[in-house]
C-alpha cells in the first residue's frame, strides 16, 4: 500500500499544472497568523508553505543562531526522534522541507488531499512545527557539521569572497552576517539558545502561510487553524534598520592560493516592494541578468575571453538587499576584467538599453513566466513570499503587465538615480597561486 501510493505521488509530480491567473484569497487566523490560499482542485494535492520573520538577521551575536534552529526542527518533536518523524511522512508519500535564509524561516508540505495521507501528514507537520524537541545529541552533530563546514569555506575563493562582500557592503547592519555564521559564534550555541530563539519568532503573529491545492476556502481555513493554533500568538518581529548608502568606492584585496581570482562588487541595491523594481529588474536583466546574451558577457567574455562567465542580479530582501556583480579569471587578468565590467556598468547608466535589447528582454522575462508559477509548489513558494513582504495580491497577475510596460527611458533614470559605479565595494579573492 505504501509503495503505490509513493509511486502515485511521484507520478503527479510530474504534471504540470499551469495557472495563468491564481485567485488569492487571504485572512487571518484566530490568533493573527495571515494566510493567502489558491484552490487547485485539477489535482488531489496540497502544498503548504508556512514562513516565519526568522532568518539570519535575527541571529543578533550569535550568528548561525537562525539556521540552527530551523534545522533542528525536524530532529526530534513530542518525544518523536528525527527516524520516525521521517517515516511517518514517507508512508503518506508525503514530503517535508524546511530552509532559513537572511530574511526568513521556512517549513513546507507537499501531500494527497486522501484524508487518511492527509490527516496523519498534517499531524505530523503541526508536531514538528509546534512541539520541536532539540534533542542534545542531534544538536551536537549538526553544530559538528557547521563547523565543518565553516573550516572548509577556507579552502573556498567563492566562499571567502561572499563572506567579505556582505560584511563590507552591510557593515553593521543584521545583513552583513552570513546565515551559516562563524565558527566562534557557532561553537558558542547551546539547546537553550535555539530554544529562545524558537519561543520568540516561531510565533503566530509571525507567520505567514501559503496553502494551494485541492480544497475549499473553508477546509483551508481549518487546516491554517489546526497549523497556528497551538503556537504562541506572540508579536511579530520589529522592523530591521534601514541600509546605509556606500559613500565610497572600497576595494578589498584577499591572497589566497589559486591561479584565478575570484571578483565580487556592488552596492546595496532595492527591497521587495521598491517603487523601482520593474525598471531595475529588467534593466539588469539586460546588463547582466540574461546569461550569455546579456552586456557583461558581451564585453567579459565573447569580445576579449576575460572569463567563462560573468553576472549581476538583484537580491531584494525586506531592506536593501545587494546588486551583486561577479565573475573570476585569470591572476594576470583581474584588472582589465574588473575594468571592463565598471566600465559596460558606466556605460549601460550613461546610455540605456537598445530598443532591440529592451524587447528581447520583455520577450523572455514573460516568456519564461509561467514555469515560474507552473506548479502548487511554486505557487505556495509565491504566496508565501507576497504574504511576507506585503506584495499586492494581484502581484502574479500583474506581473506580465508590468514588466512590459517598462521604457528604455525609465531603466536609464532608475540607474542613474540608484546605482553609483563610483561607490561601490568590490573583493578580489586570489592572486597568489603556488
């Protein structure tokens, strides 16, 4: 019985399931959690998506807090050890997840809507979610693996290089720590630390739910009830300060043994709800967000094989998140390459996009749109961020619209107004190869 109904499930991850315009309807739970819910009923599934303000930026001193809370949530709940946990969801074919970024904390569910899977996978999502146990021992093995892994970003350019970027671009402020934090801090966690942290912020009053599958308004009301309600109502988290602007170009040499260095260099650059991020999320897209297509890689790599690859994206978070630019090449290349990719950046503000560039953009962006939203999952993954950064409800339906109403003339003024190739802080890892 179990194997049929793991196969059935793999089966049915395998449909696509296409939305053009998801209805959300939104509430709030009894004791203030909020809630935002698709019915999907083309297929007996349900994902639920629940995230808390819980990330990294609210690790204070202790850096790494936040990770290791969530990831102990699932090693052992109301006297249930992390085995039985996971074959408890694994004889439902049901699938549990959870992740912890800068901004936020995550548990998801993917189950069939059968009521037997249903009820006994939703069970037993609540216990862990509600009732973690922090057991001493599975927390001395995954303090043990961050460690671990703190040691072998040693050995990593790319990891050192990213560590640096974010403590010089964010300084002070809670995003410039790094979620897997360091090893002084990491040593210094206790089950006692995990647990105030956990009594703090997994709270209803800070939670935001996405639930999309095969139920009614009123079954998803239960099920959001039955998730929050034995949660503390709590408050939800204080804002975090705002980002201060970079005053300066800032550039940070690191030696380290490779025969390429590795480059990193940006600015703060929006927040999820910024008035500028259509044109700013387009106009990269051309500069540098678009692959092999895209300017940078134009001038980095096909005119003068600088480097194999080169970008620049956008990371909005609830503050400033970066405009992040990267790429890695040989010792004896890293100042032309680093000038060339200033020098298309000043350029790129100066002039704008091409007209042929702008529709190239558009074309792809809301080509590729609907694998975005393309499944339950996805959908949930959207409800739940809409829902956390107070996005309009009609952000999914709008998206299209808004990309493609963006000008060549507005990229160029959103550029010249927010990004400053004159003040930004970049990071050379590299340059002394043995």
């Amino acid at each position: 019985m179990v194997t049929r109904i793991i196969g059935f499930t793999i089966a049915l991850l395998m449909v696509v399931n296409v939305y053009a315009n998801p209805d959300i309807e939104h509430w709030q739970t009894s004791n203030g959690g909020r809630v935002y819910f698709v019915s999907a009923p083309d297929l007996p599934m349900v994902d639920i998506s629940v995230v808390f303000d819980a990330g990294a930026a609210r690790d204070g001193d202790a850096s790494g807090l936040a990770l290791l809370t969530n990831a102990m949530l699932n090693e052992g709940a109301d006297g249930v050890n992390a085995d039985q946990l996971a074959a408890a969801f694994e004889d439902v074919g049901a699938q549990f997840s959870h992740s912890s970024e800068r901004d936020m904390a995550v548990l998801s569910l993917r189950s069939l809507t059968t009521e037997s899977a249903f009820n006994s996978a939703l069970q037993t999502f609540i216990k862990v979610l509600t009732k973690p146990d922090f057991p001493q021992t599975s927390f001395e093995r995954l303090q043990k693996q961050m460690l671990i892994g703190l040691q072998a970003e040693k050995q990593s350019p790319a990891a050192i290089a990213s560590r640096a970027f974010y403590g010089h671009l964010y300084g002070n402020h809670p995003y410039a720590s790094m979620p897997a934090g360091d090893e002084t801090s990491v040593a210094q966690l206790t089950p006692e630390s995990l647990k105030t942290f956990y009594k703090q912020y997994y709270v209803a009053k800070n939670a935001v739910i996405g639930i999309v599958g095969a139920l009614d308004k009123s079954q998803a009301k239960e099920v959001a009830e039955q998730i929050l309600s034995t949660l503390t109502m709590g408050e939800a988290a204080k804002p975090l300060a705002n980002v201060e602007a970079i005053t300066t170009l800032k550039q940070v040499v690191i030696e380290h043994p490779s025969t390429q260095t590795h480059i990193l260099m940006g600015q703060p650059g929006m927040s999820r709800e910024d008035p500028d991020y259509f044109a700013l999320y387009v106009g990269n897209h051309i500069l540098g967000g678009s692959g092999l297509v895209s300017q940078l890689s134009n001038e980095v790599r096909e005119k003068r094989g600088l480097s194999y690859s080169v970008y620049s994206y956008f990371r909005p978070m609830r503050e400033l998140g970066p405009y992040q630019f990267g790429l890695q090449t040989r010792n004896g290349k890293t100042e032309e390459a680093l000038e060339v990719m200033r020098s298309t950046l000043k350029a790129f503000i100066e002039n704008g996009p091409t007209e042929a560039e702008l529709e190239a953009a558009k074309q792809n962006i809301t080509g590729g749109f609907a694998l975005r939203i393309d499944s339950n999952k996805k959908i949930a993954d959207y409800l739940a961020m809409i829902g956390f950064y107070g996005l309009p409800l009609d952000y999914l339906d709008t998206f299209k619209s808004h990309v493609n109403a963006v000008t060549a003339e507005q990229i160029k003024q959103a550029y010249t107004r927010r990004i400053n190739p004159d003040k930004m802080i970049t990071v050379l890892v590299g340059g002394k190869a043995e």
